[in-house]
C-alpha cells in the first residue's frame, strides 16, 4: 500500500476550507429564510453580498459561497410551501423527526457531503497515496476492500462481472458468503458484483483497481466513481436503520435514514493523520460528532 506523508504546507488549500464550515452558515439561512417574506432562497441570499460572523467563523462573501449548493438550499422553499410530502427521517429511537427538523437534516447532509468531496480532493493529490485503490495486505485481517459503485460506472473498471440470483440476495458481509466455483468470492480475482442494494467492486488481499497505473495515478480520475472523491472524511449527519425484511428473507424494504450528527474520518488515510485537530474542528463548527476509524487492520 502505497502512502506518502504529506508536508502540511501542501494540504494549505484543504485546511483553509476545514477552517470554514459550511453548516452554520446554511442553519443561520435556513432561520433567516423560513422567518422572512421572501418567497424565493435567492431573494435571501442577494441579501449577503457582506462578511458575515457566526459563533463559529467569519464568511467574507455568504453569497458566493452558498450560490454553489443554491439547488440544495431550494429544498427550503418547499418547507416554506409545505408543499409535498415531507421526508421520512427518525432519532437514534426509531422515532419520526418533525418535518422541520427531517429538511434540515436533508439539506445540511447534502451540503456537508458536497463540502468534504472537494476537501477531500484538495487534500487527497498531495499525498500520492493508493490506500483506496488496494485490497488488503498480507497479514490483514480483512479478505477484501469493497468499492461501492452506481450502476453506469460499472463500464469504467474492465472486469469479470458476477450478476446472479443468489448474488442479488446476499451482501459482500453476507454469512455464508457468496459461493464462486465452490470458494467464497474473495478468493477470486476482482471483479464486479451485483449485492442486494447494488454495485460493488470487490478487491481481494494484494489486488488492485485496474485503472491504477504503475505510479500510484488514477486512469480514469477525471470521470472517477462518486466513492472515489470522497475519501476519507464522511458526513454522516444520516445512517440507516436496520433493513425490515420480510418472513421469507427475499424481499426487503427501502433503509429508513437515521440522524447522526456525525462525522467520519478514516485513521488510515496519511492526510487525516496529518489534519485530525482541524478535521475535529471543523466537526465541533459544524455540530457534528468527529469519529476517527481504520478502515484496514
């Protein structure tokens, strides 16, 4: 596994944006707004073309910033509306959220998600690292990576793909696991597979993303599955709760999102090691829980 301990100075780009969260911004929006007799978000927002203080930091220019999540903060207006069905997002009990708290839950999710995708990126190039793109080494305790994958982007990775009846029932984590040619599938080369939820590439111990070159570079990075820009800081402001499945175990029902409040960040990853006090503060800024986890042991 290839990992290059980055010099700070070169994650400054990054580390600038840890230091001004988004969230707090969007809630103080999100009052103004829902308390005004604006009809429309950007009637708000053209509103904020001066520096603005919050408890947490200072916005040089609130409407620059936000126009870029303008599509995620229309989600408001809906509120405002009260029209449409409200989403359906329940407390760590299992209990509904009102509908108030449910919109906020989805839009500062959404914005967080879309935050960390170019922090990620800013801060992942300077490191050189291929800890993502790698199955586990020997003496990992780990048989495979999984590398979750929307359908369309299945075509980007030349592989074998494994799409079968018992494959559509079962999860990579599935006990027993999926069988191939009378061997778990991890014993086997990589190659696509079609779980119950979804796409996934699996990569066994010592295997590789095909489109990782010799040096450690991404083939295919401008057109990189969506997994692939969010390494290895998480908004985990929703989980899901424990699937409902039927008598027969066949059929199950679509997740239930959970509030969190939280935020992960993957020990394992060298620029997380290198920036874990300004990703715990960008957490705290954010009201966010910040959980430091390894990925591969």
């Amino acid at each position: 596994m290839r990992q290059n301990t980055p010099d700070k100075k070169e994650l400054q780009a990054g580390a600038r944006l840890l230091a001004r969260p988004l969230l707090p911004l969007v809630r103080l929006v999100q009052l103004l707004y829902l308390t005004s007799p604006f009809s429309q978000i950007e009637e708000l927002l053209v509103q904020l073309r001066e520096p603005l203080t919050t408890a947490a930091t200072t916005y040089s220019d609130p409407y620059e910033l936000l126009l870029g999540h303008l599509d995620l903060l229309r989600i408001f207006e809906e509120l405002k509306k009260q029209g449409g069905p409200p989403p359906v997002i329940v407390n760590e009990a299992g209990e509904p959220l009102s509908t108030l708290e449910a919109v906020e839950y989805q839009v500062c999710h959404a914005v967080v998600e879309r935050e960390l995708e170019e922090i990620n990126s800013l801060l992942c190039a300077p490191c050189h690292c291929s800890l993502c793109c790698t199955g586990p080494e020997p003496g990992m305790k780990q048989e495979f990576f999984e590398i979750p994958l929307e359908a369309a982007e299945c075509q980007n990775f030349p592989l074998p793909r494994v799409d079968t009846p018992q494959s559509r029932q079962l999860d990579s984590n599935s006990e027993p696991p999926l069988q191939r040619h009378q061997s778990p599938f991890y014993r086997h080369q990589p190659a696509l597979y079609h779980w119950r939820h979804g796409w996934s590439m699996i990569l066994p111990s010592q295997s590789r993303c095909p489109q990782l070159d010799r040096q450690g570079g991404c083939r295919i990075y401008p057109r990189r599955p969506a997994i692939c820009r969010r390494p290895q800081i998480f908004s985990y402001l929703l989980g899901e709760l424990a699937e409902d499945r039927e008598a027969a175990g066949t059929t199950t029902k679509r997740p239930t999102p959970r509030a969190c409040h939280k935020l992960l960040a993957v020990w394992d990853c060298p620029y997380v090691r290198a920036l874990q006090d300004e990703i715990a503060d960008f957490a705290t800024k954010s009201g966010l829980q910040p959980i430091f986890s390894r990925n591969k042991f």
